[in-house]
C-alpha cells in the first residue's frame, strides 16, 4: 500500500468520521461512496463493494464510540431509545453482516442504493421539532421502534453501515425525537449496531485490516471534532447537511448501478 493510498484513505476517513460527529451518523453514507470511487479515479488503488463495507464496518465502529464520549454528560443521550433500538438493531446487522458473504457486490450496491433513496425521501418529510427539558422524558413508541431498527439492521449490516443514515429520519419522522437527542442518541444505537456489523464481516473474512487501521485513526482524531461543531450548530441546518447528503449519495450509487 503505497503513501498516495495511505493519504486518500486517512482523509475519506477524516471527513467522513467528522460528518459523523456532526450529523450523528456512523459515516458510511459519505464514506461508502468516496471508498468506493476516489481511490479510482486519483489511479491509486480500488477496492470492491464488499471490500469497502468490510473495511466501513470497522471504521464505523470507532467512529461512533468516540462521538458517543464526546457526548457524555450532555444531557442528549436517550438511554430507553438507544437500549430499545441498539438491541433490535444489533441482532438485525449481525444477521446481515454475516449473510452478506452470500451476495455479490452488485447486489449490496441496490441494497445501499434502496436505503439511501428511502432514508432520502424521509428527510424530505415535514417535520415539526419536539420541545423538551429531559431527554429521558421524551417518550416514543416501542414496538415501531423495534421493528424499524432490526430492519434497518439487517440492510445496514449488508453493506457494512450501521444505519444511522436511515434510522435518523425514522427517529425524527416516524418516532419524532427531538433533533439533538436524536443525533447524539443515534451515534450510541450506531455504535451498538456496528458490533454485530463488524462482527458478521470479521467471521467471514470480509476485512482488509491495512485500509481500516488507517481510517480507524482518522476517526479517532475526527469524530470529536465533528461533535463539538454539531453542538453549535444550528438544527434545521443540521437537517439540510444530512438531507443533502443522503440524496447525493443515493443519486451516485443509482447511477453506478444502472450504468
């Protein structure tokens, strides 16, 4: 792996565990892409879509759990939601991490590509912002809450993200958290569902150790970051950056897809 490589991989990670922070997402809906196509086209390496969610599921996986510190004490973190989704969601992704062996690398990219374009429309979806005064307060509904997640496991540990790219509008739209406890809360739930995504995808041999080590670092150092800038953040622009996001991302893999 030479040092051209080297530096493309530990900026993807970079921004993308930034991102993550920020938006309260593992990353990956940036990440996956950027894997997928810089490399090629800078000419200095190209990794296949099993490859790329393979070394995704690792990096989320620190990614998250720095943000989830970073986090601590704020007073966002909803203990009963992220107990209640991290759970589902957790069994869902090791399901889908380690039956992704059984599919090519066409089929995890449709499979992406349907996540985004749905998390897509989501976001889209008007939304009124949730007053509260204890995130523990906020109440919401259990049984949707378990079902949505241990689905959005089972894709997302196809592809080697943790979901939080879908669970974030469901959380807003569909079980109507309040933004900041949605974003802090969504960073531990990821966290947790990056266990059984990793875990699915180191069981069948599906990670390139080299890459993940250096985005691994990248999200040490970014992730942080990423947190302290989304606190001070405004909200609805908070929403536009992710909604944006997601769109683009599920644009580029449509057209990948097709093409």
């Amino acid at each position: 792996m030479g040092l051209d490589l080297i530096i493309v991989l530990f900026l993807v990670g970079f921004i993308g565990s930034f991102i993550s922070g920020m938006l309260g997402i593992g990353g990956s809906i940036i990440k996956y892409p950027m894997l997928l196509y810089i490399p090629v086209i800078l000419g200095v390496g190209s990794y296949t879509a099993s490859e790329v969610a393979g070394i995704s599921a690792i990096q989320v996986f620190f990614a998250t759990i720095t943000g989830v510190w970073a986090y601590r004490g704020s007073g966002y973190l909803h203990k009963k939601l992220i107990i209640v989704m991290g759970t589902s969601v957790l069994i869902g992704s090791f399901v889908g991490g380690f039956g992704s062996d059984l599919l090519s690398n066409q089929a995890i990219n449709i499979v992406y590509g349907v996540l985004a374009t749905i998390a897509a429309i989501m976001m889209f979806v008007p939304k009124k912002e949730v007053a509260f005064t204890n995130s523990n307060d906020v109440q919401f509904n259990v049984l949707i809450a378990i079902i949505s997640s241990f689905i959005v496991g089972i894709g997302s540990g196809i592809v080697g993200a943790a979901g939080a790219f879908l669970l974030v509008p469901i959380m807003l739209v569909i079980l109507k958290i309040p933004t900041r406890i949605t974003v802090a809360s969504s960073l531990a739930i990821t966290f947790i569902s990056s266990i059984g995504s990793s875990l699915g995808k180191v069981l069948t041999d599906q990670v390139l150790y080299g890459p993940a080590i250096i985005m691994v670092i990248a999200s040490i150092i970014a992730s942080p970051l990423g947190v302290a800038v989304g606190k001070k953040t405004n909200i609805k622009l908070l929403q536009w950056i992710l909604a944006a996001m997601i769109v683009a991302t599920a644009v580029n893999i449509w057209i990948d897809n097709f093409s």
